[in-house]
C-alpha cells in the first residue's frame, strides 16, 4: 500500500471524480454514435469492448476498448498529479468500481476488464503491461475473452511482486475479486462449454442480467 498522506476530504474528491469518470458507459456511446443499436440487447448485453465487437464493427469495438481503459488511467495520472500516489490508486479503483456499477445506468455496468488493465498500466506500468501480456496469450489461445481477464486478474496480485510494486498489492487484489465476481455468469458457462468466444456474431442476450 502507497503511505497515505493526502487528507480525507481530497481523497473523497479524488474518489468521487474517478467513479463518475469511470461510470462513463463508451460501449453505449460508441454503439450509438455508429448506428449499431441499443448495446445492451446485442450479443451478451454487456457494455464492454467484446460485445461491441459482436456487432462486426471493429472501429467502434477497438475505440470503446481504448476510452474504457482510458478512462482508468486518466483517473489515476491526474489524481496523482493534483494529490499524489495514494489518491491515485483511489481513484483508479474508483473509476473501475464506475465502470462495472455505473450511475447513470442504475449501476448496472460492465465486467471492468478494459478499465482494471488501464488502472494498472496508469498505476504501476510494468504491471500494466504483465496482465496485458498475460490477457493477449489466453485470449489468442483459448478466443476466450473472459477467460483471459480471469486468469489476467488472478495473477495481478502475484505479477506486482514479481515486478517489484508491492505498494499495489492491496489493489491489485481488491480488483481481481471485483473481476471474478463480475465474471460469475462467464465461469459457469466456461465450466458448460457455452461461452462465446472472440469473434462470435450476434445472438440474443444471455440469460444473465447485463453486465
């Protein structure tokens, strides 16, 4: 954990602003800004990158994929430039917690995969760039999605000892048990056989709620 020396009331602050930026839902802007429809009936219904790609529109499923890791590592750079590394990490988990329980969609939101790599790229990039790394190879061996961001998330906490950041330790942790959580609906149906791989058209949602 970073040593914490910024004083309550801006870290509320630094809190609040992260949320509302991470509550920004970019899959539905972008799917709206191109035509493709109301997100949350396509494919899955969630909100995130690998949905929008369902459509077949890869412009708006790789602008999605960059805003929602934006939005991550925006939080964490300018707090940490206004306060410092503790209300950076703050704000960072703030801003993911925006993303997967939005305000502006009644805190239904997405599964947070996009914001937890750029929270950690913006917090510790060598971090940042190992779950990268460990998503890129999953995905492209398994064309599983959410199998990359549980086995990305799951070995976050190891991977920021490896490369000497135990300060995001704590982090780290908090966000793969946000992500596994997020991801229960995907774990049964990887345990069945049933989950969409990457590249997969249109359906009907799924049986779970949005997410």
């Amino acid at each position: 954990m970073p040593e914490f020396l910024t004083p309550l009331p801006l870290m509320l602050v630094a809190a609040l602003a992260g949320y509302l930026l991470g509550s920004v839902p970019f899959g539905i802007v972008m799917a709206r800004l191109f035509g493709l429809g109301d997100l949350r009936a396509i494919g899955s219904g969630n909100i995130g990158a690998t949905n929008v790609l369902r459509t077949g529109n890869r412009k708006a499923a790789a602008l999605t994929l960059v805003l929602d890791a934006g939005k991550g590592a925006l939080a964490v750079l300018a707090a940490r430039a206004a306060l410092g590394e503790d209300a950076a990490q703050l704000a960072g988990f703030a801003a993911f917690l925006g993303h997967c329980f939005p305000v502006f969609l009644r805190f239904r939101g997405g599964k947070g995969v996009a914001t937890f790599l750029g929270t950690l790229l913006a917090v510790a990039w060598p971090l940042g760039l190992a779950c990268c790394a460990i998503w890129l190879v999953v995905a492209a061996i398994s064309r599983l999605s959410s199998l990359a961001a549980l086995m990305a998330s799951a070995l976050a906490p190891f991977a920021s000892l490896i490369v000497g950041r135990s300060e995001v330790l704590l982090l780290a942790t908090a966000l793969a048990v946000i992500v596994y959580i997020r991801h229960w609906p995907n774990i049964q149906r990887i345990k069945a056989g049933t989950e969409p791989r990457i590249g997969s058209g249109c359906k009907a949602p799924e049986a779970d709620p949005p997410a």
